[in-house]
C-alpha cells in the first residue's frame, strides 16, 4: 500500500512537472469548463421552459437527454483531446500552441462524435442504475460498472488522438491498453486524484474558515475572501484536469513505445504481461 501511495505521488509531480513547462495547456481544461456550462444553459433553460420532464421520462425526454449528454460528452472530449495532443508534441520535445491541440482535435472530429455518442449511452444507462432510490445493491452495481468504465476507457482519448480507428476499436485498445498497465493508470489517476483533492480541502476549510471569522467584523471582506477561494477551487480542478490529460498521454506512450517520455525517466512503471 505505502509503495503504490508513494509512487502514485511520484506520478503526480512528474505530470506538474511536464504541465509546469508549458502553461498554455491549462487553456484546454478552461475552455471546456466554459463549454459545458453554455451546453448546460442551452438545454436546461428550454427544459424547465417546455417541462420536458414534468410527465416522466417518457420517449421525448429519453431524446432530450440522450442530446445534452452526447452535447456534454462531445465538448469534454474534443477539447480532452486537444490537450492530449498538445501534451504529446510537449512529451516529444516540441513547444505546442493552443491552436496546435485544437487544430488536432478537429481533425478527428468524427472518430469524437461517434465517441461521444458511446459515452453518452453508456453514461444515460449507469445513470438510470445509480438512480434506483429504492434499490441499493442496483445502484452498487451502476457505481461498480462506472468505475469500472473510467478505468477501461482511460486512454481512450490517447487512442483517439494517435492512432486512425474508430471510436469503437479505440474503446477496444484502450482496454487492452489498461490490462497491461493497470497498475499504473489506477496509482495515475489515485495519485493526481489524491494530490489536487487535499489541495482543495486545505484551501476550502481555511479560506472559508477565514471567511466566516471575517464575516464577524466586515461582510465585505469575508465576501471576497470566499469568492478568492472559490476562484482558487476552481483553478486547482482545472489543474488536475490538464494534469490528468498530460499523465493518459506520458502512459500511452510508454505502453506503446515501451520508454519513459520527457519528464518520467526516473519512474519504475512496468506494463504488465507486455
């Protein structure tokens, strides 16, 4: 247990390190958050209109939501692939743009919309398991096979950036992907998840601790300092973000190339049964 915590570390301040040398791939996680929530507007502002579901989930709000989802899914990861790409030509020693992971992804936009129509299927269906309030071990089982998904599919976006396949046999490799790197992508994502995640609770409980202590001389201070650590919260998950992005590149790398990119000589990643 202590190896596998110490090494899921090491995988976090290797990815900052890669991520530290070219800032301009922190744009990519911003511009998607901006995306999803203009997505988010666009649909929930005619659902709450046209009470969509105010009947139930009959076939009509099935198509509505099968739409936001595959909108939602769609922008995460085209531009989850445009910092996939600029992250590879970072790893290969090149200094990419923004432009240069966009330009990428665009490129691949149909492998991407067909994607997205995976992963929104399957996210309507996982969602319908964990929304069974009267059924607990139904909704273990969506969050099982949820977990699950995300490890499987964890190089996906990689697959869709490289290679020429379509989205179905860029699920298929991640997959065989993941079996022979399991032990790598779990710390991977443990270890970013567990670096950022202490972040934020370190930042939430002291600068609205603070907050709610300067609340009890001046409201204005306490305001601003809450919206200050808000604005902090959201800049540590747009790191974790890029920092996720950049790690699925370095990892599919290595699993394809079988040698540590720029940044990750000194980790001892076995890709197992290679």
């Amino acid at each position: 247990m202590f190896e596998k915590l110490s090494r899921s570390w090491e995988l976090a301040k290797a990815s900052a390190s890669v991520l530290n040398s070219d800032r301009e791939l922190l744009v990519f996680p911003v511009v998607s958050a901006v995306c999803v929530l203009i997505v988010l507007a666009t649909f929930l502002i005619p659902a709450t209109a046209l009470e969509i579901f105010s009947d139930g989930f009959g076939p009509g709000a099935a198509l509505f939501g099968f739409a936001f989802y595959f909108c939602q899914y769609f922008v995460i990861i085209f531009c989850n692939c445009a910092l996939v790409s600029a992250a590879m030509i970072r790893l290969e020693g090149g200094d990419p743009t923004v432009g240069d992971g966009f330009r990428a992804a665009a490129s691949r936009l149909p492998t991407i919309a067909g994607y997205a129509a995976i992963a929104a299927t399957v996210g309507m269906i996982l969602q319908a398991l964990k929304d069974r309030d009267n059924n607990f071990i139904v909704r273990m089982i969506g969050g099982a096979l949820g977990a699950a998904w995300t490890m499987a599919t964890f190089l996906v976006v990689p697959v869709l950036v490289a290679e020429d396949v379509g989205p179905i046999d860029a699920v298929k490799r991640s997959v065989s992907m993941f079996k022979r790197t399991w032990g790598e992508s779990a710390a991977g994502m443990v270890g970013i998840g567990l670096a950022t995640g202490l972040a934020m609770v370190a930042v939430g409980v002291v600068g609205f601790g603070l907050a709610y202590l300067l609340g009890l001389v001046s409201s204005a201070l306490a305001v601003l300092l809450g919206a200050v650590t808000v604005l902090v919260l959201l800049a540590l998950a747009v790191y974790q973000s890029a920092l996720g992005g950049v790690y699925s590149a370095a990892l599919y790398r290595y699993a394809v190339d079988g040698e540590m990119p720029a940044g990750f000589e000194g980790l001892q990643l076995e890709a197992r049964g290679r």
